[in-house]
C-alpha cells in the first residue's frame, strides 16, 4: 500500500559533497604538515638572495680591500705630517690641503693634466672618426689595418713607453737617425728633453698608444647604424659629407660620449707612460697629478702631502665625472641623441 511505503532518503557522496576538499582546512586553507605555496615561494627567495650574496660578496671584498681601505687610509694620511715611519701624531688637518693648492709643481701638474685631457679629445675623436669610417667601407687587408691600428693599445704601457723612450734618444736614436738623414736638423736637447716640446712629444705618444681604443669603439658603433638610413639619403641626394653629419655621427653620439668620458678618467690618472719617458720633467713640463704624489710619496718622504694630492685628484676626477654624467651622458639614459 502506498501509506506504507518508505522514501528513500538522498546520502551525499564524497565525491559530490560541496564541504572542504580532504586535507584542507574548513576556510579552504591547506592542513597543517603539507607544504604550502607561500612557504614555497619564500624559499625559493631565500636561496636566490644566498646565490646573489655568494657572487657578489668575493667582489665587495675586493672593492673594500683595494679602493675603499686604500681611500680611507689616503684621507688619514692626508691630516698628518708623516714621513712614513711610526705612527701617525703629528695632526695638521688641512694644512697638507693647502701646502698640495698652494705649490707650483703641483698647479702645474694640474694644468698638465687638463691639457692631455683636452688635447686627447680634441686629437685622438676626428682622426679616430676618420679612420673608423675608413675602415667600415670594405678594402683590401681590412683586417689587418685594424690589428696594426689596435696593436699599441693592448701593448702594456711600460713596454711602450721603454720603446719610445729608445726610439725618441738624441742623437743615436731612431727617429733623430732618421731626421738627419733627410738634412733636417732634430731639437738639441732631444725629443723629451726640450721644454716646449716634451708635453707634445708625449702627448703624440698618447695618441698612438690609446687612438686605437677610439677606432674599435667607434667600428662597434658603425655597425648599428641601419644600411636603410644610408640608401635613403642616397637616393634624396646627399653628399658624403652631409651623409656623415646628418646620420652617422649623431647615431654614435653614445658611443662618442662613452669613449671621451673613458679617455677623460685615464688622462687625469696618467702615470705610468710619462714616467716611464720623462718621470714628469724637464722641469715638471710633463708632470701629472699622479707623478707629483708619487714624487712626494717615495722620493721626499712626505707621506702628509702625497695623501692630500691623492685626494685632491680623487675629488677632481669625482667631480668631473659626475658633472660629465650629468652634463652628457644623462643623455643616453633618456634617449636624447
């Protein structure tokens, strides 16, 4: 009869039940034990920051050894008349400041300074340029030019400087042989020897040691000029030279801004070529920052004064850096030609 029939009554199954999955909390989190996703992620941090810091620790520990000590040390140096034996007593603050702007070795070092970095652009940036733009067209023994062109500059500095110093010998050296030979008569006191020749001498052994940095930099630079740029102006007509000024000088603006900065740091810290030719003279007409407080340092034990130089040409060279990056290389960061 239908009054004593049972309904049968729905059972959820577990499979379709709509409660928290088996292993998960009622808030629909994971059980306590298993790994969560968070847990997971942090790790994977933790173990790239100790990838990171193994890296990077060995060269922090360089920086700190061989600049940041040293730079510290100069600075102590720099506020004690100290001839370099026992400890440090005799404080004079910034006297050794003023004694390094006051003299006239180091005022002329300075200057000396500055003429190689002017004259190292003025010089070394249109003759590399030309003979970049030589060598990007394709001729015979392409190769080769460019190898004789970089060879002096990986040549070590001290090895160049020894062959010039032979070549440049009054009398019996190569190029004096030479200059007399054609009925010239070479400068008596000798290429290095003569006071308004000796900067210039060097500064055209600098140009042979260093042009060829400029020339790969500035191959590099070519070839990320588009061809397109160039057949387009061909075929509106323009000149090689305004080719030249239109297009491809203003593309190596970067790599131009780049290579001057380098050339600038590397004449205000110039050392080892010229004392190697000249060891700053006659009569400190070739003598650097750098030459002057080595000369202060190991010749007449003023250990005071050679700290000070060494920070007054740390804070030149500091300065115009920083006024350089702000003044032109900023320009690349915001993509200004």
């Amino acid at each position: 009869m239908a009054d004593d029939a049972t309904v049968p009554t729905a059972t959820a199954s577990p499979a379709t039940s709509s409660g928290p999955a088996a292993g998960t909390t009622p808030q629909g989190r994971p059980a306590a034990g298993r790994p969560a996703g968070g847990r997971r992620a942090a790790d994977s941090t933790l173990r790239k920051r100790l990838e990171i810091a193994f890296f990077v620790t060995p060269a922090l520990a360089m920086l700190a050894v061989f600049v940041v000590w040293p730079i510290l040390t100069a600075v102590q140096m720099s506020a004690y008349r100290w001839n370099g034996r026992g400890p440090m007593e005799d404080f004079v603050g910034i006297g050794n400041y003023v004694s390094v702007l006051t003299d006239d070795v180091f005022l002329d070092s300075l200057l000396n300074n500055l003429f190689i970095v002017a004259a190292s652009i003025a010089i070394q940036l249109p003759l590399g340029l030309a003979i970049a733009l030589l060598l990007n067209r394709k001729m015979w023994g392409q190769g080769a030019l460019r190898t004789i062109i970089f060879v002096p500059y990986v040549l070590a500095e001290v090895v160049a400087g020894v062959i010039w110093f032979q070549l440049l010998q009054p009398q019996y050296g190569l190029l004096d042989t030479l200059i007399s030979a054609v009925g010239l008569e070479p400068p008596a006191q000798g290429w290095l020897g003569d006071v308004d020749l000796a900067l210039w001498t060097v500064m055209g052994i600098l140009t042979w040691k260093f042009i060829g940095l400029a020339v790969i930099l500035f191959l590099a630079g070519l070839q990320g000029v588009p061809e397109e740029l160039y057949e387009a102006a061909q075929l509106d007509g323009a000149s090689w030279w305004q080719v030249q000024r239109k297009i491809t000088i203003p593309l190596l603006g970067p790599t131009i801004r780049t290579w001057a900065f380098l050339s600038m740091i590397g004449s205000l810290q110039l050392f080892d070529m010229v004392w190697i030719l000249t060891k700053g003279g006659p009569a400190n007409a070739t003598s650097t920052m750098a030459i002057f407080l080595v000369n202060e340092g190991t010749r007449s034990n003023n250990f005071g004064i050679a700290g000070a130089a060494s920070v007054v040409l740390f804070v030149i060279a500091l300065v115009m850096a920083v006024l350089y990056q702000r003044l032109f290389l900023s320009r690349d960061a915001k993509g200004v030609a």
